[in-house]
C-alpha cells in the first residue's frame, strides 16, 4: 500500500513523536511504501496568502510549495495524520496544511452551479489518525463532541471517496498517565497499524 503520512508536532522528543516513528516501522515492516511529512522539520508555510486564497474560486495554478504535497496526497492509497489536539483541535501547523494542500481541483471539486462538492481524492481508500490530547476523555468525547474526529472523519474523509477502512487512535489526559499506560497505548497503535 501507498501510505502518506503527514505528522504536525513541534518537538521531536514529545509522545506523539515516538507513536508517529513507531508507526512508521510497522508500515515499513509490513513493505508498504512510505511518504513521510514531518510539517515543523520541512518549514510548510501554513499561512494561506490573499492571491492564493482568491484561486479558490476558480481554476488557478498550485503554488510551487505545495507540490510535493499535492504529488504525495494523490499517489497515496492511505493518508495518516500524527498530531496533538489542542484547544480541542489540530495545531494551526496542520490546519494550514488542509487549508491549502486539500484545495480545490485537488480534494475536490467545485460545481459551477453551486451545488455540492464532488470529492477527487478517489485514490484514498484509508484514513488513520494519531492523537493526543490534555483532556481527559469525557472532556473530549463527551462534552466538546470530539471535534477532531467530526472534523477529520466526517468533513475531510468526505473528500475521498472510496475510504474502505479508518482508524481514529486517540490517547486523552497525556500529560498524567504513567510510563506503563504510555507504553500500553504505543503497543495498541503498533497493533492497529500492523492491520492496517
């Protein structure tokens, strides 16, 4: 399989760090083919620009620093996301990432009747995503509704439309559970992913 992975987390000795380069072994051991975006380490530009912005309307060239994006998103068979939850959402790092890779003519398409979207990331057939969160679980899950997961599993994966499988691994209160839990977690994403 043809796995883009796309991890958003500022420090590279953080637990998200570690489940993203666990992951990253599992689907290299199984001889899936492995596109791997560290979006801090390659400096994307997050921050979409008013000409950019107005290309959205309408058919307009792909700027020079999404390319090798836009080339990774529709080569994959699978796209999975590594990244914090805060403020119960992605970091801004990986907002902007959807805000100007998923774009028009990419993600989707734009009826010029104005009726519904059409998705174009056909090729995507598996979604999985890896999180972490400060919150403890009914914070997330229970009050906020878990954004994250409406946000990624119900509006992005629209955007592909022959997803067949996803995963959505999230670990809740990361800041105070021990070693051992930590462990545990890791153990369950290897697992999750060796099926993948």
């Amino acid at each position: 399989m043809k796995v883009n992975l796309v991890y958003a987390h500022p420090a590279q000795d953080s637990y998200q760090a570690s489940l993203h380069r666990h992951v990253v072994e599992v689907l290299k051991a199984r001889g899936d083919e492995v596109v791997d975006f560290d979006l801090y380490a390659m400096k994307f530009d997050p921050v979409m620009q008013v000409e950019e912005l107005k290309g959205h309307a309408g058919p307009s060239p792909v700027p020079a620093d999404l390319r090798v994006y836009i080339d990774a998103l529709q080569w994959a068979e699978a796209c999975v996301f590594f990244f914090p939850t805060w403020w119960s959402g992605m970091p801004a790092m990986l907002k902007g990432y959807f805000d100007r890779v998923w774009r028009p003519g990419v993600a989707f398409e734009l009826p010029t009747d104005g009726g519904m979207i059409k998705p174009a990331l056909l090729n995507i057939r598996r979604m999985g995503v890896v999180t972490t969160t400060g919150s403890p679980w009914w914070y997330t899950r229970l009050y906020m509704q878990d954004p994250g997961r409406k946000v990624l599993l119900r509006g992005l994966k629209s955007m592909c439309g022959r997803t067949e499988k996803h995963l959505y691994l999230a670990k809740y209160s990361v800041e105070s559970i021990s070693h051992e839990e930590r462990v545990k977690f890791a153990r369950k994403v290897e697992k999750r992913f060796a099926r993948f």
